[in-house]
C-alpha cells in the first residue's frame, strides 16, 4: 500500500466523520474574534509592562555603575526576547484528554427515523456532559433490494453472536409497508434469545421512571419476570367521531357486545378499526409457549366473516363524521385538538375479554451480544425522558452570548420524529397526554384515559397481523372466495409462526 | 436557509437552491480546494465544479447531510486535478506537503503481497476515525483530508502549533499501529 491508497481512501470515509471538520470550519461570530483579538493584546500588554517593572526595580536595586556595565546589557537583552515571546501566549484552555476510548456503540434503527437519531444523540451527548460514548446510527436501507440483503447479512452475524449492540426498530412496518422488518416476530426474537435482559439497567436507571408507563404494555417486553424488550410507541384500535352525528350511551365494551349491537350505524363504526386490527378482536395471536395460534381455522373463518358483514364503510361514512375509523395515534390527537369545541365519542374496539388489545409499534432492545450493553442501555434510556414529549425537548440556556437565550434539544421529538418511526403513542401514555404537545380538551383527555386503562393485552405488531389484515382485504375489497382465503391465511399464520 | 430546504429547491430544478448551497458552503470548499490545489483560480474552477455536479446529481440523490457530500465531491475533484497537473510536469510532486507526511505510514512502492482490496481499507479507516476523539478527528481529517497547515488548526482548536504537530505525529503512529493489527500493512 502507498500513501496514495491511503489517501484516496480517505476520500471515501463515511461522510459522517467529516462532521468534525466542523470543528475547524464552523464561522466564529465577529464579537469571539474581537475579543481573542483583545485579549492576546491585554495579555501580550500586561506582560511587557510587568516585565518592564520586574527590570525598572531591578536597575533600581542595582546601583551606579553597575547598570552601564555588561550586567545590565544583558538584563535589556531578555527584555527584548520576553516582548518578542510573551510568558501567555500558549492558553490550552480545554484539556486534550476528551478522547473516548473504544469502538462506538452501535444502533440498528430505520432510515426514517434518521431526524430522530439525530435529536436524540444531541440530546444524549448533552445530558453525558462531554462523557458519552461515540454513537453510530446504522440504518436500514429503504430500497428492498438492499435491504433485503442487509437483512439477511444481519441475522447471520446475530446468529453469529456479532450484529450491532442495540435495536431501535418499528414494529408497525410489518403492517403498514411492503418492506421487510429484521424481526418478523419480535416476540419470537425475544423467545429466541437475541435481546439483553434488561431488569438490573432498568432498576439502576434514573431515568425510566416505572409509574411513567403503560405497565400492560410494557411488560409485553417480558418473559416470566425478564424484561428483553423495551416497548416505546403503541396504538390501539378506536373509532372517534362526532358525537352529533352518533349518539352513544355507553359503547360496547367487549368484542360480542358489538356483534350484538342493536345500532346498524354504531355497529359499522366500530368494525372500522376491526378491519384494520382484525386481530386485536381475539386477546392475543398466538400461544408462543407451545407453538400454536390461539385460534382454529374455524373460529378464524367466523371471525373474519363477522368483520366483513358488519363493515359497511360507505354507508357510515355518509352519515357520522369520523376523526378516526381505525388506531389511536398523533394525527388523530391533531384532530381533536382542533376541534375540540366539539364533543367527541370515543369507540375502542374492545377484545373477546372485555378489554382493549395494545399493538407495539415501535421497540428499543440491547442485543444479547452486544459489546457495549450499558452503553447502549444507556442511549436507549435517553427515549424515557419525560422532557422530550414536550414540544420544548431538553432545554438548556447557553449563556456563550451577551444575551443568554434557551436552546431546545428535540423539541417535536415524539410528534414528529418517532412518528416518522411508527405510529403510535409514548409508552408514557399519562404523561404524554398530559405534556403540551397537545391541547386536547378535558373530556377528550379523559376518555382516551380510560381507553389506556382498558388495556389488557399488548403484543407486537407482526408479519401476523398483517397477513390477517390483508386477507379481510381480499375479501372485502376483492370479493376473495371467503373459505379458501381464511383457509390460505391461516395456513400462512401457521407457517409464519413456525419459522419465526 | 436549512439544509432540508436547499435539498428541496433543487429536487424542484429551481437555481436558487444551487444559490443558497453556494452562500452557504462555498467558502469552506474554497477554503479545501485551496489547500490541496495550492493556487486560488484553480480552487475556485474546482468549487464551480463541485456545485455543477451537486446540481445535476440532486436528484435523484438526496444527500443527508449536505455538507460532507460536497466535501467529498470537491476533494475529489482537487485530488483529480493534482493527479493530472503532476502528470504534465512528469513527475512532479503531485500532493500537496501536508498529505506527504502520510509516507511515514506507508510503504513507498506497492507490493503484489500488500495489493490489498481498497473497501477493506477504507472500512479500517472507519474503524480508526470511530476509535477517536472529535478534536482527533478533526485534527487528523483537517491535516489529511482537508491539507490544513498546522497553524490554521492550532488557532481554530486553540492549540499551539507545535502541541498540534505533536496531536497529529502521535495520530499517525496510532493509525499505523491499527492498519499492522489490522493485517492492512
């Protein structure tokens, strides 16, 4: 190798390196320029005229004579070489010592949240005070080809005991896009072995607050007692419409309530989120401890079917205004907020147990291999502070100016950044809900209250649940023969199940 | 004007995108070109033609950040041009002084057992960059990526010259003991 390799390969070093040419390139405002201009003055002014007294007394003290003679030639002489070099010319205020050892931390997340990853390594970095680990964000490409590719390269270094040290992933991909997600079950993962448990960082972490969470969702991150996956957003599936057009007493509170629902209209409603989460009808999808789904074929067949009747979306939407007719999530929220003169009824599609069933969207996890577990923990904890469901983030003063002023660090973090991740809401529900990213009336703020509280089941959104969805799809919209597609589906659920 | 938004106006071919890139980044791609090109008319063709190529490769690419792409762009484009003016004077050196100092790491001629894959390479660089501090980084790319004399960095990182030159000696013994572990030399 040459230096002429050496050097036309640093012109092909991952562009973010050349970040910290920043350091050398960034304008200094006029004023900092000035004032190091007049410092090195005063200092280089200040040390002449000290240097000059330390001669004057010299000569003083040393009497007649003497100050013609060779002596005092000399002293003249180091006066001219300390003008020349003043004792302050070097500051080095900042100590040389920053450097971090070690590889960086690695985090596996999706191109889209590439914003997001930003926010929060500046987030990060600021909290740590200068004393955090490097941080490298590896995307997942978004061409399926590369993707594809990248994903099977990953799961053989998993498997391999390698991968990158954490996950940062949306769940909700494997629903609502064509691209293929590194775990097509996570649960699976994590009955598989890939994740890090989690309990002794969790209890040591002053920042995961517990009374913070959604305990019914979060602990769909455990097994037995281990918690492996750290959920982050969930959605749940609901109907919100104007209550104008709507008149509900009391919404039906189970999934056999619905069906037997005297009002047509309200029936229809609440069998829009039943088309999109046909599987949060049933309290979970599969029994991973033995392998099976939790439904057979037929009790599939008479679901789907009940969907597909009940779901007559042409004539409900013609009738009730809808602000939602299928998942709780910030574009909703939006929604209420601007029209929160209105009143509002709220239907959340409720399971065969009476209570509501949570989809994951999007999960943090520190993989079992990882080389630098704390400190990716230590990353990931960063999403639980409480600051950054506001609309300010982390604000800090920066009193560099004249005139201090507040910087805001990841401000729209979770409405926008991890929205781009996955729909969904904070984990931290209550506290979401109740920070200012949204003004959403008192009653609105209740209901949806009560709605996190419904919640008795969580799983993570999976290839499961969209090939379910995709079969109501068939037929419904494609007039797909009933028997043969539930057949087919359930055939793919088993499969799936099978090799996740 | 935010990065997002010059990407914009140029995925909607408007030349005020290319503008706003130019009031906001030429002066630092003058500021490499120089150091490399060593001559101010030839740094400034060379930035012209890196904004010419920002403006008929966006789109379809969406360079995310700005900045280091059209770093790259225009490093390439000044090495390029070292390569061909030194092939008209046959001979003569053809890098600047700052990336001559890269010869202590190397070997002087290529060896058939050290023809090595390049990508390999590049990904121990990587690897090396990801292994130090910001200011390493910017020290060792300002030198050897960017051709900055010792003074200029040592006033912006303020920093003595002779504690920079030390910085930097001392970063490329550490990169020649990563690329011998790394089996690269």
């Amino acid at each position: 190798m040459t230096h002429r390799d050496l050097l036309e390969a640093l012109g092909e070093i991952d562009p973010q390196y050349l970040k910290s040419l920043d350091l050398l390139y960034k304008e200094e405002p006029l004023w900092r320029c000035i004032m190091k201009k007049s410092v090195k003055f005063a200092v280089t002014a200040v040390s002449v005229v000290l240097t000059l007294g330390v001669i004057a007394i010299a000569m003083f003290l040393q009497s007649g004579p003497e100050v013609d003679g060779p002596a005092g030639n000399e002293i003249v002489s180091a006066t001219e070489i300390n003008m020349e070099k003043p004792p302050v010319e070097d500051p080095r205020p900042i100590s040389c010592e920053e450097e971090v050892d070690g590889e960086p931390v690695v985090i596996l997340t999706e191109r889209r949240f590439a914003q997001g990853t930003k926010e929060l390594e500046n987030c990060y970095t600021l909290l740590k005070e200068g004393d955090s680990p490097n941080i490298l964000f590896e995307f997942l490409p978004e061409d399926p080809t590369a993707r594809d590719a990248r994903i099977t390269s990953l799961k053989t270094e998993i498997m391999a005991g390698k991968g990158p040290d954490a996950f940062l992933l949306s769940s909700y991909i494997a629903l609502a896009s064509e691209l293929q997600p590194l775990f097509n079950d996570p649960e699976s993962a994590m009955r598989s072995g890939f994740f890090l448990p989690l309990n002794d960082l969790i209890n040591e972490s002053d920042i995961i607050n517990m009374s913070n969470v959604n305990t019914t969702v979060f602990d769909a991150g455990k097994l037995g007692n281990v918690q492996y996956m750290m959920p982050l957003l969930y959605n749940i599936g609901i109907a919100v419409v104007n209550a104008d057009d709507l008149a509900v007493d009391s919404a039906p509170s189970s999934w056999q309530e619905v069906l037997d629902c005297k009002d047509e209209k309200l029936k229809s409603t609440m069998m829009g989120p039943a088309f999109v989460y046909p599987g949060n009808t049933f309290p979970s999808l599969a029994d991973y401890e033995n392998g099976r789904l939790t439904f057979s074929q037929e009790e599939l067949l008479t679901r789907i079917q009940e969907i597909a009747a009940g779901y007559d979306y042409g004539e409900r939407s013609e009738t009730v205004s809808t602000f939602t007719s299928s998942q709780l999530c910030n574009p909703l929220l939006s929604d209420l907020e601007a029209s929160k003169a209105e009143e509002h009824a709220f239907l959340p599609l409720p399971n065969e147990d009476g209570g509501i069933t949570a989809n994951i969207t999007a999960f943090a996890a520190v993989n079992a291999n990882a080389k630098h577990p704390r400190a990716a923990f230590s990353v990931l904890e960063t999403l639980f502070r409480e600051e950054l469901l506001t609309y300010d983030g982390i604000t800090r003063m920066n009193y560099s100016s004249d005139m201090p002023y507040a910087v805001h660090y990841g401000p729209n973090f979770y409405s926008v950044s991890m929205m781009a991740l996955a729909h969904g809401i904070s984990v931290m529900d209550k506290a979401f809900l109740d920070s200012d990213s949204f003004h959403i009336s008192q009653e609105d703020r209740g209901a949806l209250k009560q709605c996190f509280d419904r919640i008795n089941h969580a799983h993570f959104t999976s290839r499961l649940d969209s090939e379910l969805c995709g079969a109501l799809i068939q037929i419904v919209g494609a007039d797909a023969d009933l028997e043969e597609t539930v057949a087919q589906t359930y055939a793919a659920l088993q499969m799936m199940l099978a090799e996740s | 004007m935010t990065d997002d938004k010059i990407l914009d106006l140029l995925f909607q071919r408007s030349q005020q995108g290319l503008a706003e890139a130019r009031k906001k980044y030429e002066e630092k791609l003058f500021r490499l070109a120089d150091n490399i090109l060593e001559n101010r008319l030839d740094a400034d063709e060379c930035v012209n033609d890196a904004f010419l190529a920002a403006w008929n490769s966006i789109p379809p690419q969406r360079p995310d950040p700005l900045l280091p792409w059209l770093y790259s762009t225009a490093r390439n484009i000044a090495m390029n041009r070292c390569r061909v003016s030194s092939a008209q004077k046959r001979g003569g050196g053809w890098i600047p002084l700052a990336f001559d100092e890269l010869r202590d790491i190397t070997e002087n001629e290529d060896t058939p057992e050290k023809a090595l894959d390049r990508r390999e390479l590049i990904r121990a660089l990587n690897r090396f960059l990801s292994h130090v501090s910001q200011k390493d980084r910017a020290l060792f790319l300002g030198r050897y990526y960017a051709g900055e004399s010792y003074s200029a960095m040592a006033q912006r990182l303020n920093m003595t010259e002779h504690s920079c030159q030390v910085r930097v000696s001392r970063l490329r013994k550490k990169l020649k003991d990563h690329l011998k572990k790394e089996g690269l030399l």
